[in-house]
C-alpha cells in the first residue's frame, strides 16, 4: 500500500499543478445563482422562482414544516421512552438523547431556513 501511494501521490500532485497552470489561463463564464437558476429553467417551468412567493421559498416552507412535524413527533416518542424506561439507566439514556437529537435537528432546521430566507430575499425577484 505505501509503494502505490508513494507512485501515486506525486502522479496526483504533478496533474493537479499541470490542470492549474493549464485551465488558469481560461476565463470563466460566471453566472450569478439568479442567472444560473433561469439558465436551467424549462419551457414549462413557473416564472417566479425567487421572491416571497417564489418555488424557492415555497419548497422552504414545506420542508420545514415537514422537519418540524417529525421533530415534534421525535419530542413526543422521547417523553415516552423516558417515562417507560422504569429507571433503567440505558432506556433513560436513549430516552435523553432522542429528545435531545429532536431540538438539535429542530435549531439546524430554523437556522438553515433563515439563512435560505436570507439569500432568497437577497436576489431580486423575477420580472
């Protein structure tokens, strides 16, 4: 194993620095995310991707209702388990942690919708 990686880290090396110096010289086409979504939009695709009432923040908002609905229902399976766990100290550890694994994935879930909330009101809304 360390003889194909001795061969072979130098390899990768030597083509990384090739494709750097070669594609360095090229210019990018850049396209803004706007520009981009409306790039890869189909005939029948709505108009209205960004904005408030965007396909954007639509899909936003039905995620995080989903998240939030299957958190809740974590919350409540983890009071049961910790009220049925009869002291046993194992039970009453999963019981803590899938209560505690339910707020985790809830903050992460409100966090990543403000910040997609965020970048969605950031872009100019279709015309």
């Amino acid at each position: 194993m360390k003889k194909i990686l001795k061969l072979v880290l130098p390899l990768i090396i030597f083509m990384t620095l090739v494709g750097v110096t070669v594609f360095n010289g090229f210019d990018a086409n850049a396209m803004t995310l706007r520009e981009g979504a409306e790039a890869a939009r189909c005939d029948q695709c709505p108009e209205n991707l960004f904005g408030d009432n965007g396909i954007f923040k639509q899909i936003t908002n039905v995620v995080l209702y989903i998240v939030g609905v299957i958190a809740v229902i974590m919350l409540i399976i983890g009071g049961i388990k910790y009220v049925v766990s009869g002291g046993d100290a194992k039970k009453v550890t999963d019981a803590k942690n899938t209560v505690l694994y339910a707020i985790i994935g809830l903050i992460i879930s409100f966090l990543a919708f403000a910040i997609v909330n965020f970048v969605i009101t950031s872009l100019p809304a279709s015309s």
